[in-house]
C-alpha cells in the first residue's frame, strides 16, 4: 500500500513570552496541494483536535502566499481544518493506513516535543539521523530567540544527530532515510516533493529499483569471485518497479537472480545506508547504484551522500537519456531528467542510441545508460577491481564505447564483447546466438 499521508499540526497557541503563535499555514498548504495533485491521500490531525490555530504572521502579506490563499480559500478545506481529529483519536483508530506522518512547522510545534500521544504516534514511524530545522540565525532574525523553550537548531545537536542547514530563508529538505525535515516555511514545497518522491512517482504511479540492473551485476560478480551485500536507503525489502518483473523486461538473470531462495532472504532484509555507514565502508572496494526511476528520488538522502563522498568520482557520466525518458512516458513524473541534470552540474554527458548498452568509466567512477547497459556496468566494475583495467574507458563520437586493453580503438572495434561477432551486443562467452535472451540481445520495447 501507498500514497497516504497524515499532517499533524500544532495546537500551541502562545509563546513564553505570551505572544500568540500557531501553525504557520504555507508549512501546511504547499504539501497538502502538491500530495493531493499528485494523486496522494492526505488527512489532516492537530495535537487536539479542532479547529488548527495559525500563526497570524503567516496569514497575510508575502508570507501568505498563493498557495496558502488556494488552501485557505477552498471550502472543502476549511471544514477539515477546523475539525481536525486529536493524535489521540487517531492513534485510536490506528496509524497502518498512513504511509507518511508529516508535521508542519510555525512556532507552536516546538511546544509539542513533550505531548506523550504524539510521540507514540512518532515511534510508530521508523526515523533516522540527519535532521534540517529552523537555524539559530533565522530565530534571532524574528526576535523569538527568548520566546521559545529551545533554539531547534541546538536541540538537534544536543540530542546526537548531524544538523544539517543551508543560508538563512533559503528552501532546504533532507530526507534520511524515511525522515523528511526542512529548515523554514520556503522549504515546505522540497519536504513534500521529497516526500512524494519516498511513496510514488510525481504523478502518483508507483516505481521502484529495476530488477535486471540489481540481477545481472550481482551474478556477473558473484560469477568472478567477488563478494556482494546488497543495501537498501531506507533498509527492509527492496521495492520493484512492476515493470521489471514480468515480460520481455524480466531476463533470465532477473529470473535466476529472483528465483533463487537465498538472494531472495538478502533483498527481503536489507540494510540501510544509516546502518552500512555506522558499520565502516572501509571493507567496500565499490559502490554500486542500480538504477529503475526509483532512483531519482534519492539524491537528496543526506545518509546516501555521505556514503558516495567516501568513494572516488569523476567526470564523464551516462545515463538514461531524455528521449528514453519521453519514450516512457515518464518525463513529466520525475523531479528531474538525469541527462539534463548531469549537464547541469558540469559533468560531460555521453550517450549512445536509445537503449543501446552502454557504459562509460571515468576514473573509479562508473556508469550506464539504460537497463540494457547493466551487464556492461558489471563487467568494468569487475574489471577495475580485478586489475583487468589500466586505464579510464569511457565513450566518445560515432562509436561511443569502450575499448579493451593492448586493443587499438578503430572504426571496426565497436563496443566491448563485440569485436568478432556478426551479432552487434553478442558476448564472447555466448554458446547459442538463437537462445539469447537476455535484454542485452532483445529489441527494447519500452513500458507505456
């Protein structure tokens, strides 16, 4: 199940120093409109019950924005948050329905820490470590720094976990692991983008990891003697995208791979990125991220960065291209085109024909195109780590490919495993061309 999510607001209403304070409405409209657009059920609690105090500061002028007006304005609307169900009704009523619990920020909430119903409703909801919040800076710049029972920033820090901020007003969300926290109300659009993104596809269709990119790596690997642990971001089950477990897209690795009891015990109970931090990456010689659009959610998951600054990048990139994206149907449910974003953070792009396979090493850094490509991926990670390389590899101009070692790279040596082989794509160690079936010999028919 998927795609509902609980907003819990704040019933505080003053300050210590007796100012009025409440829910600040943006914090709250943004994330309802954006879930409810994207197709996600959202109910709205209060620590209470009742009717939802704002913060008035929030209610007017630039803070009152076109959101918070939309929100406001619709009659619908209004009726839930002036009769909003307590924590405690709906712990009553019980919480498995809800995939996501989310708690708008204002002043008042910083009052709600010690309210014991919201707390069991928090522990019902697996967290981890790294946290965003209002900043020290941005308290003193309200004048509210004396009007609260802590600075959340020092809170935070005091409770153990990596406080995480950008500049003051600035919109900031980290997700680490299941936990999504952002710094001030301009944050509250990425919190719930960052959200959606953990529960379904920007238009609400569900997605995953890609079955044949996980399969093909992890028995190529397996195959050469290397050791394999499979994690996951958040830890538990690895969730798959549909798409990938039936038809021509489930292979016969996928199906090997899938079929077999023990890879089956790893991937129902992995671990997190939290948990393969905590326990030292100094034993990994390579990190690998098997792709599925699933991935596209996870670049701002605080634990997966600091995992992937532990091991050596460089800059030549591939990636699922925009016209595979547009092929799919899927460029408009994605916070972004890897193709375009790879661009824009100043790495050199370079791509082959749609679906072809393709890879591309740059330095320690390896990468592919499409689900095609994740043999190709294999066998140079393979190759990298069992010395068989000697130098970068990577793909460039008409043939964009790889070439091997003491081999010249020509206009007749096409990409790896091909030189020989009337088959474009074949491998040397294919024995029957007619009983092929893997997706690297298919004609790729993309999932509409």
């Amino acid at each position: 199940m998927g795609g509902k999510v609980l907003i819990v607001a704040t019933s505080a209403t003053k300050l210590l120093d007796g100012r009025d304070t409440g829910c600040w409405v943006e914090e709250v409209a943004s994330p309802y409109l954006l879930w409810t657009e994207k197709g996600l059920q959202v109910d709205i609690a209060s620590i209470s019950g009742g009717a939802i105090p704002w913060d008035e500061a929030s209610t007017s002028g630039d803070f009152f924005t076109a959101e918070a007006a939309a929100f406001m304005g619709d009659d619908k609307i209004r009726s839930l948050i002036e009769q909003t169900r307590s924590v405690k009704d709906v712990l009553a009523g019980g919480v498995d329905q809800y995939d996501a619990v989310f708690l708008p920020g204002g002043h008042g909430i910083v009052f709600d820490g010690n309210n014991s119903d919201l707390k069991a409703l928090l522990e019902k909801f697996w967290n981890a470590g790294k946290v965003a919040g209002f900043s020290n800076t941005e308290e003193v710049a309200v004048g509210k720094e004396k009007a609260v029972p802590f600075l959340l920033e020092d809170r935070i820090k005091e409770l153990g976990a990596d406080y995480k901020k950008d500049g003051d007003w600035t919109p900031f969300a980290v997700a680490s692991g299941k936990l999504v926290t952002g710094q001030n109300p301009q944050s509250s659009k990425k919190v719930a983008e960052l959200v959606a993104g953990i529960l379904k596809l920007l238009d609400g269709r569900d997605t995953g990891c890609w079955v044949e990119e996980v399969a093909s790596p992890y028995l190529i690997w397996r195959e050469k003697g290397l050791q394999v642990d499979i994690a996951s971001v958040s830890g538990g089950a690895i969730p798959w995208d549909e798409a990938s477990t039936s038809g021509d897209f489930f292979t016969a690795e996928a199906a090997a791979f899938m079929g077999d009891d023990k890879i089956r015990s790893l991937i129902e109970q992995t671990r997190s990125v939290k948990d393969v931090l905590a326990g030292g990456v100094d034993q990994y010689d390579a990190v690998y991220l098997p792709g599925g659009h699933g991935i596209m959610f996870d670049g701002n998951n605080s634990d997966l960065k600091a995992l992937l600054e532990k091991f050596w990048n460089a800059g030549k990139v591939a990636g699922f291209s925009n016209t595979e994206e547009v092929a799919v149907g899927k460029d408009k449910a994605v916070p972004f085109l890897t193709e375009d974003r790879i661009k824009e953070l100043g790495a050199e792009y370079v791509k082959e024909g749609d679906w072809a396979a393709f890879a591309v090493a740059s330095g320690k850094l390896v990468t592919g195109q499409n689900p095609q490509s994740s043999k190709k991926v294999a066998e140079l990670v393979a190759g990298i780590l069992q010395g068989g390389l000697k130098e970068p590899v990577h793909g460039k101009g008409e043939h964009a490919g790889f070439h091997h070692r003491g081999k010249p790279y020509t206009s007749e040596h096409h990409h790896d495993h091909r030189d020989d082989h009337p088959r474009q794509g074949a491998r040397h160690d294919e024995p029957n061309p007619a009983m092929a079936s893997s997706s690297w010999h298919q004609p790729y028919r993309p999932p509409i």
